[in-house]
C-alpha cells in the first residue's frame, strides 16, 4: 500500500455537497448530548418501576418464572395463562409490552393476577419488588460502554475531523442509541423504543464492521458496491420488518429476534476477520504508524480477562475472582484505542 493512497484515505471528510466536518461536528455533538440526557433520565426513571419476576408470550401464558422472585414468591408458575390483570380482561388490554405508563407496578404493589391453570382458575396476588442491585449495576455498566464509544467518537472528530473520525462518531452513536437509548418508560409507545433499540444495536455492529475493512486502509471489498449494497441493505430491510411487527402486534412479536441476532454475529464475526487479515498481512512498522497496533492493544485489554474469569468460573464454579463482575468495563479500552489510533493516522502520513 503506498504513501499516496494512505495519505488520501486519511484526508479531512467532506461531504457530498461540500459541507466540511466542523459542521457535522455540531449536529452529532448535540445529538449525543441529547442521547445522553434521554439515557440518563431513563436510567432514573428504570429505578421506579418494581420487578415482578415473570415473562408472558403473545397469548399471556407465562414463560418464564425468576426463581425466587415476586411470582415465584406468588404461586405464579410456568404454564399458566393469565386472564385477568388488575381486574381488566386480558382481551380488553394491549399486550404487557405496552401497557400504560400509569398501570405499571411500582415497587411495594400488590398486583392482583388470575390465572387459568389445568382447567381452573386461581388468583395470584403479586408484590412487586425493588430493583436488584446487580440489576441497577449492569445497567450503569451497559451505559457507561455505551458512553465510551460516543466520546471516544467526538474526540476523534474534534481533533482531526477524518473520515475514519466521522465514521467511529456514528458507530458511538449508534452504541448510544442501542445501550441506553431506549430512554424512560414510554408505555404504549414503549415497544417503538425497543424496536428502535435493537436497530441500532444491528447498526452499531454494521459500522464496526465497515471500521475495520476500511481502516487503516479500504480493503478491495470496502470498495465494492455490490458487497456494500448487501450490508446496508441487510440492515435497512429490518426497518421495514419490524415496521410490519408494530402495525401487527403482537401476531409477529419476538419473531425477528433471530434474524437480527443472527446479523449481528455475523458482521461481529466479519468484523474480527478484517481485523485479523489486517494484522496478518501488515508489516509490524506499519501496523504501528496506522494506528492499528493501538487498536489490538485495546482490544487485548479488553477480551483478556473477560476470557480467563470466563474460563476460570467453567472449571471452578464456587471460585469468585475479586471485581471479576466488573471486567466487561474494559470494554470502554476499544473505543478509546480506536479513536487514539484515528487521531494518530492523519499526523503519521502528513
């Protein structure tokens, strides 16, 4: 790969029409303050609602019992189709996933339930319990990663303004939105943030994947639009499909989860080989002057001990590692490298 080539990969991002990046710097640092602020209050607001312990499917028969939990504590049990909520018919009420806002248990409430088990019917007394600590912790985890790529993001384009700058701002924001952009409770209209949620979970691991074919460098795959078109497309066809869900719902609901996973492993897994083809046929100085030597040191950080306390719990189940609960948050160390390595690209070419 020669010094021209690299040097042009590495120029300062301009639009279509000729906006330069400081431009975009201002609607995408106001978008993630405003993320931030919705995630933030959703956050709070998360700590208000009680936890009952019981998930239903489509038909309200319940699928799952938390062992111990409120409905555990109850009598609910798996099996039991529920026919009453609160007094109301389940035929007059929306599928719990867009219940009101108001009719939302909050913790110390008795939520009166009857169920249809084995042709009788009984009723089930709920008191909806707290937020778990572990509950509360996980939630703050998941955010402050989400938080890591966003700001790694922003301080990438407001130091060198690159397009690889521009591209690591939308893959923080995509994080953003698929780690707390879900925002408070929104009743009704909840299942919509859900929705959107879990397309931006698929787009932060698209642009990840374009990350890594193009950067240091554009392999000859990023430059091919067919293969393009078919990343882009994958993404964009669950837009429409889960469109479809809400307007059907809840006939269709949780059927895309699979297919959405599935795409998300994959270009997890695509994402990975670039990364990997990269360092394989890269000689090691230039490994180094791109940037990517950063981003593998990161990302090291990062898999290593999450690996070892993964491994450590399989083969000896009763040992705890002290703080080992607290190793995904070295995730936070591959954002940050990227954006070192990306502020580092430009400055090594000039």
């Amino acid at each position: 790969m020669n010094s021209a080539r690299f040097s042009r990969d590495s120029a300062p991002f301009r639009g279509d029409r000729g906006i330069k990046a400081d431009r975009y710097r201002t609607y995408l640092l106001v978008a993630a303050i405003v993320m931030t602020v919705w995630g933030i209050v959703g956050f709070f607001d998360a700590g208000r609602f009680g936890r009952g312990g019981y998930v239903y499917s489509p038909t309200y028969v319940v699928e799952g019992i938390e062992r111990g939990g409120a409905a555990d504590q109850a009598g609910l049990r798996e099996g039991d189709r529920v026919i009453m909520v609160g007094g109301i018919p389940v035929e007059d009420l929306p599928l719990y996933s867009r219940w009101p806002r108001g009719f939302a248990p909050r913790p110390g409430d008795a939520f009166p339930l009857e169920v249809e088990r084995l042709g009788e019917t009984l009723a089930v007394e709920i008191v909806y319990e707290p937020p778990t600590r572990s509950n509360a912790t996980l939630r703050l985890g998941v955010a402050i990663i989400g938080l890591s790529f966003m700001g790694s993001g922003l301080w990438a384009l407001f130091s060198v303004g690159t397009r690889y700058a521009l591209l690591l701002t939308w893959i923080g924001l995509a994080a953003g939105a698929a780690t707390f952009g879900k925002g408070p409770y929104l009743g009704t209209w909840d299942g919509l943030a859900m929705h959107i949620q879990f397309l931006a979970t698929i787009l932060w691991s698209l642009l990840m994947l374009r990350f890594f074919i193009t950067f240091p460098w554009p392999k000859r795959i990023a430059e091919n639009r067919v293969v393009t078109g078919i990343m882009y497309g994958a993404c964009l066809l669950f837009v429409p499909v889960l469109a479809l869900e809400l307007l059907l719902h809840p006939k269709l609901y949780h059927s895309f989860g699979g297919p959405g996973a599935l795409l998300i492993v994959t270009f997890s897994l695509l994402a990975v080989m670039a990364l990997v083809h990269t360092l394989t046929t890269t000689r090691r100085d230039r490994l180094k002057e791109s940037g990517m030597g950063l981003i593998t040191l990161g990302i090291l950080v990062a898999v290593l001990p999450n690996l070892l306390s993964m491994l450590s719990g399989m083969l000896l189940p009763d040992l705890e590692l002290p703080g080992s609960s607290y190793l995904p948050l070295l995730i936070v160390a591959i954002p940050i490298a990227m954006a070192m390595a990306v502020r580092r690209h430009p400055r090594r070419v000039e």
